[in-house]
C-alpha cells in the first residue's frame, strides 16, 4: 500500500542546521542503498551479516547527526527565548510591573507552600536574602547578619532547619526539568495549590433532535459524567557539598549541584510518565488495559486502543508500514489536528529502514521536507522511556497527547539549604518537588503493539 501523509512545509532553517540536515541526507542516501541490497539478499536467501551491520552503523550514524541536529535547534531556540525575555522585560518595566518584584512574589509563594509562613519577600529583601544565605553557608563573618538580613533570612527558613534557595538556582533546575522531558512538551500541564487536581469526563454526547416550528420539544439524552483525580506525590533529592569547596573554590558549585538534581528529577518523572504505578507516583501512559473506550461507565472508559503489528517484537514482514495508517485511520479528526508519535531512538532507528508498497522508505519524505523529526506528516516526540521493540511491547504511540495526559504540578521545586545537621563536614541540599500524571482522555492516544 503507497502511504499518503498530510502537506508538511519546511521550516526555516539556520545555516548551520541546514548543514546538520544536509549531512543526515547524505547519510540516508547510502543507507537506502545498503538496504536495498540487503533486502534483495532477504529475498534470495543470501543475506550476510556483513551488510546488516553496515546497515545499523549507517541508521547509527543518522541517529548521532538526527541528535546533533536537535542540539542546534534546542540552542537556537535557547537564543530566541532570551531575546524575547529581554524584550518583554523591557516591555514590562515600561508597563510598571518590576520583573524583580514578580520573582520575588513567586518566591513568597514557594515559602508559604513549604513552611506555611504569610510573610512576604519583597524585591528590596532579596540582596539581603541572598548575602545571609552566603554568609551562612559558606561561613563568612562568623554568621554576622544585619538587621535587614536577619529579617529577610526568617522569610525563607524551614521550622525544622535550613533556608530555601532563591529562584535564581531553583529556577534553572525547573526550567531544566521541563526542557528534558518528553511527555511534558506534548502533555496539559496544570498546577494546583492542593493534593490533586480534579475535572469531569463526559461519558458520550448529549442529544439533540430537529422540530418545526410549533411541534412539541422532547427531552433529550444528557451524558453521564466520569470524575478523574490525580493526586500529586512527592520526589525528593539529598545531595550534599562539602563545606571545603563551597569555601574555597570560586566555581559555581550549587549551579552544578542544581543541575545534577534536576537531571534526576527530569528522568525520575519521566519514567512515570510513562510506566508509573499511580500509586505514590504518577500513572503511566503504559499502563492502562488495552479496549476500545466505550461510554457505559468509567471503568469502560479508562482504557486505550491497542494495535498490533501481528509479529511478536517486530513489524510484519509485508506492507510494514500499513500499521502506520491502521492507527492513524483509528484516531478520531478532532486529535489528528494536533497529533504526534511517541518513540524511542531505537525504534526511530527501525522505522527508518521500512518501506511502503511502493517500496519507498516510509521517512523519506519527512526528510526531503525539512522536517526529520517526523513521519507521515506528524511530528516525532522521542522518548527514550518508551520500550524498545520486543515481543508484545507498546513502543509507539500517536495521539493529541496534549489531550490524552494531564501532568499536575503543586508547586515549583523547592531546595531547602541545611548546614547545620550534618557532623561530618558537609551542607545538605534538601530538593523537592511533587508532582501527578494520569491519562484523562482515553480516546486521544493509541499504542502499536509488537505482537
């Protein structure tokens, strides 16, 4: 079957990752090539192992630029993010709203989340909150805080011990948090000052009937209505530095600590995301049964459409790529608008080397496009929580993921900084965040099984 994929138009690229995309053009060209001959040695029963491993060194190499590639789009968009911060700070101190003053409220906000104090932080406290947390920490001037510092300082102290960090180190482990996680770029992310967040489902579609004019109106169907909750759990981190080097070396220390936490976190919640539990951690995109969501009840409800490939850990031998359209045809036109795949690199890697009907690759024309982080006109989330290819594995998804998960957050992250219980020498960072996730649309995501 020749494969039919929705208009995509190239976007605009730097010169630099056009020479990054040029490179993975060259490289697919001769993987094509190698292909082909293997395929043909398939077919003649002469296949050698020779080719194959020129072949994955070939798709490895494809994957190495592909991430080559994101690397200069991520810095890219990095460099556009900080012109349009440093324009709309601009904008804002025009306007009379202090950028200094809003983070200093969102810090207060932080505070009140975790030790329960009303005492507000003002952009004025700040300097002084920052100059104690470095006397204390580092141990400078014997703990001699002003008045203006001791004021600040009790804003920000935890009854059980320590100083939370400014938003000038937690913000970054924040923002690095959401920047590496895949199922957040695509996910509804809403915030809560409570335990959980709660919405309504409705459990199929309320009625309606035409009449003429003057004829009498019946009562129509009203839907039943499901209720999804989704608590938020906590995720912590206890790292330690030692006093020596917070003393005597010049080099960001706590930046490289925030950033070793936020890699943690980022890849702790991420493996939620997807296989979690729901109990003390989010639930799992994975993890639901497999049934076509019917409207009778909740419990018909919470379950995802599973496709098969009919080949245990592996797509069928014939017409691969028909398993593409089966899914796409299943998914319903309200979720295409806004649909992608979810994949880890080493099934992108596979589903690089499979052909249609035609016997054209199924990704060719993705990359000839512009576009190689996609296939048949939708975009690729990759994420390397998803499972590789095995017998009965969900690697692939598709769907609006923006409608199918919801991800809660109850509050930013909050770093408790504690020099004071440690008797060997070292200042505690006490992180924490705490967070939900749980798929609140059943009929936006579907999943390919491998069997």
């Amino acid at each position: 079957m020749q494969l039919e994929t929705k208009d995509n138009t190239p976007a605009d690229l730097s010169p630099e990752a056009k020479a990054a995309l040029d490179k993975i053009g060259t490289a697919f060209e001769e993987l094509k090539k190698k292909q082909d001959g293997y395929d043909e040695q398939l077919k003649n029963s002469t296949a050698d192992i020779v080719t194959k491993e020129h072949v994955d060194r070939i798709n490895a190499d494809i994957t190495k630029s592909m991430a080559e590639m994101q690397e200069v789009l991520g810095k890219e968009a990095k460099e556009r993010e900080a012109l349009e911060s440093r324009f709309n700070k601009r904008v804002l101190n025009k306007s009379g709203d202090d950028p200094e003053e809003q983070k200093a409220a969102a810090f207060s906000r932080v505070t009140r989340g975790f030790n329960g104090r009303d005492a507000v932080l003002t952009a004025a406290d700040m300097p002084h909150y920052k100059s104690a947390m470095d006397k204390i920490i580092r141990r400078k001037s014997d703990f001699d805080l002003t008045p203006e510092e001791q004021k600040a300082i009790r804003i920000g102290s935890d009854p059980a011990g320590g100083y939370l960090l400014t938003p000038d180190k937690t913000g970054d482990t924040e923002k690095f948090v959401h920047e590496s996680s895949a199922m957040r770029q695509v996910a509804k992310v809403k915030t809560t000052n409570r335990d959980a967040k709660e919405g309504k489902y409705k459990l199929g579609k309320a009625g309606a009937a035409w009449a003429g004019e003057v004829a009498q109106r019946q009562e129509t169907s009203t839907p039943e209505g499901g209720v999804w909750r989704i608590p938020v759990h906590e995720l912590y981190a206890w790292p330690e530095i030692s006093l020596k080097s917070l003393e005597d070396l010049d080099e960001d220390v706590e930046g490289e600590l925030a950033e070793d936490v936020a890699e943690e976190f980022s890849r702790k919640e991420e493996t939620a995301f997807f296989t979690g539990s729901g109990i003390g951690e989010p639930r799992g995109l994975l993890t639901y049964p497999a049934g076509t969501p019917a409207f009778a009840n909740p419990a018909a409800y919470e379950k995802i459409q599973q496709i098969g490939t009919g080949v245990s850990g592996n797509f069928a031998a014939s017409d691969p790529g028909d398993i593409f359209i089966d899914v796409i045809g299943n998914t319903k036109t309200v979720f295409l608008r806004n649909a992608s795949w979810m994949l880890n690199r080493l099934t992108f890697a596979a589903v690089r080397k499979l052909k249609d009907g035609d016997g054209t690759f199924l990704w060719e024309k993705s990359l000839k496009a512009g576009q190689p982080f996609s296939l048949l006109g939708y975009s690729v989330e990759q994420a390397e929580d998803m499972p590789s290819l095995a017998g009965d594995s969900l690697s692939i998804g598709f769907g609006d993921f923006a409608r199918a998960y919801t991800i809660v957050d109850r509050m930013g992250i909050a770093v408790l900084v504690d020099p004071f219980t440690s008797t060997t020498g070292f200042v505690k960072y006490k992180s924490r965040k705490r967070v939900g996730g749980a798929v609140t649309n059943f009929e936006a995501a579907k999943l390919i099984k491998f069997g």
